[in-house]
C-alpha cells in the first residue's frame, strides 16, 4: 500500500498550521508582513492622488478603532489591528491603477490566522468610500 | 492496513491540533470610535512642517522610554513601543501617531495618536489589549509636543 499521498496530506496540514501560526510570542511579526495566504478583497476608487488616499485610508482605519503598526508609502501598504479586544489586523493596500484610479485592497486575519470573513473588510471599504467622498459642507 | 490507520490517526491529529478557533461575531463587526474619543486622539498644530513635528514626536517619546518600532516620513507615521516585564507577564504600551496636513490651505498639521496596552503571559500568549483611554495621556503627550516645538495653534488647548 503506498502511504505517500498520505504523508503528504500531514505535511500540508503541519505546513498550513505553521502558516496560520506564524505570529512570534509578542506579536511583533505584525510590523512586517502580512499573513500568508492571506485572502484578499478589492476595489477600485477615483482618485487622483495617491498619497492623499493613502492618507485617507489610515484615517479610515483610526475612526474604525485600529493602532498602526506599520506604513510604508512607496508600498501602499499599511497594517493596522483593533485597539480593544480582539486580535483582528487588517492589511490594507493602496496603489495607483492609472491617473485617476487607485486600487484598495485589503486581506484579514485574526490571531495570526487568515480569515475567510470579509466582513471587517466590506466595513473598511464603505468606512473609506465615505471618507473619498464626503458630502459638501453645508454654508 | 495498521500502518494506514496509524498515518489517518496523524493527520487528524495534527488537524485537530492546528484548528484556530474562530473568532466571536464581535470581533468582525466594526464600528465607528466616538467624536469624543476621536477629538480625544487630534490635536492641530499651526505649522506645515511635519517633519519638525514628527521630530519633536519622536524627542517625547524618546523622553518616555519609547524606542521606534516603524517609520514613514511621506505619510507622517511613526510607531513606538515601551516594553516591560512584570514577573511572567510582558506588557507593552504601544504609540501610534498619524500627521497630515490640515486646514484651508494645508497649512496645519493634524496629529492624531492611539495608544495601546497589550500584554503577553509565559507562554506567549496574547493576556490583554486595550486602548489607552485616560484623556490625561494624550493632552500630556501633544503639550509636551508643542512645547518641544515652540508652536501650538491659538485656541487649540
């Protein structure tokens, strides 16, 4: 009988839980890198300045009740998790797709793990539409 | 066919080792900080020079046993951390600032920071996460900011 396939199912298994586990005893990884395997969700915004929309999204994370821990422009990429709580990390990136248009997307995981929820990540899109786009001011 | 038993065995050890478990409801709906708590985090300086600001940010924190943790100058984010360990237990107060430009004509700098206590038992296992809410923390932190800086806009205190 070969047990080949088998063994091979065990290392996968071993090699997803490392994955999902990759977090160092203080959370420090946090500042790096996303999760592996990360899923992520996105859209696309008018937007002619990038910076300005980086800007925007770190704001739109700090009204949503999340820390920075990292930013790096020339990336786009921007990581945050919840202040209270709960060890939910959202890894938000912002890059330019033409002139006008930028592209958002953005991956979750909790406690290090990957999530397959795309709630967290539904709420920062509305929270960031919003805030492109607010509504003029009133005289 | 014991040895196929012995290797099923495995694998759904290791399964059943690696489930995470998933996370409450709670934890995946978000919610918009309070206009308070949002006012508590601000504080507008009347200079365009961020890089000034973001200097005199990292003097204080120096000042307060915070060692900087990450850096973006373009996007005006600095992250700090000040660790401690109180017997089996290591803590952390983390600082995160955002500086942008502000005002009619940008020539103000908005400053906002959070600031974080997290903490970790023996085993390394995340104990505590809480935002640092006392009001005092954050008037302190931007007081001494703008003294550090020589400029705090009229009003602003």
């Amino acid at each position: 009988m070969n047990a080949a396939p088998l063994v091979a199912s065990c290392a996968l298994a071993l090699a997803l839980c490392g994955a999902a586990r990759a977090d160092s005893a203080d959370g420090s990884r946090a500042a790096a890198e996303p999760t592996p395997g990360s899923l992520a969700v996105a859209h696309e915004f008018a937007a002619p300045d990038l910076l300005h929309a980086q800007r925007i999204a770190i704001a739109t994370l700090q009204d949503l009740g999340f820390a920075l821990e990292s930013a790096d422009a020339e990336r786009g990429v921007l990581i945050a998790s919840l202040l209270d709580a709960h060890p939910l990390r959202l890894t938000v990136s912002i890059t330019a797709k033409d002139d006008a248009t930028i592209s958002a997307s953005v991956a979750s995981d909790y406690a290090g793990a990957s999530l397959a929820n795309l709630g967290p990540a539904a709420a920062f899109f509305s929270a960031y539409e919003a805030a492109l786009n607010p509504p003029p001011e009133l005289d | 066919m014991r040895q196929l038993l012995l290797l099923v065995s495995i694998a759904a050890s290791s399964a059943l080792g690696c489930a995470v478990v998933p996370p409450p409801p709670s934890a995946l709906t978000l919610a918009p900080i309070s206009a308070d708590e949002r006012a508590q985090q601000t504080r507008v300086y009347a200079t365009e020079d961020r890089t000034a600001l973001l200097g005199a940010c990292v003097a204080v924190l120096r000042r307060h046993g915070f060692a900087a943790e990450d850096q973006d100058a373009e996007l005006g984010v600095i992250v700090a951390a000040k660790d401690a360990t109180d017997g089996r237990e290591r803590t952390r107060l983390r600082a995160s600032l955002a500086a942008a430009p502000t005002g009619e004509f940008g020539l103000e700098t908005s400053l906002r920071l959070t600031l974080q206590r997290l903490a970790w038992n023996a085993r390394g296992r995340e104990t505590k996460r809480e935002a640092v809410r006392e009001g005092g923390e954050y008037a302190g932190f931007f007081d001494e900011v703008a003294r550090e800086l020589g400029v705090l806009r009229p009003g602003a205190e």
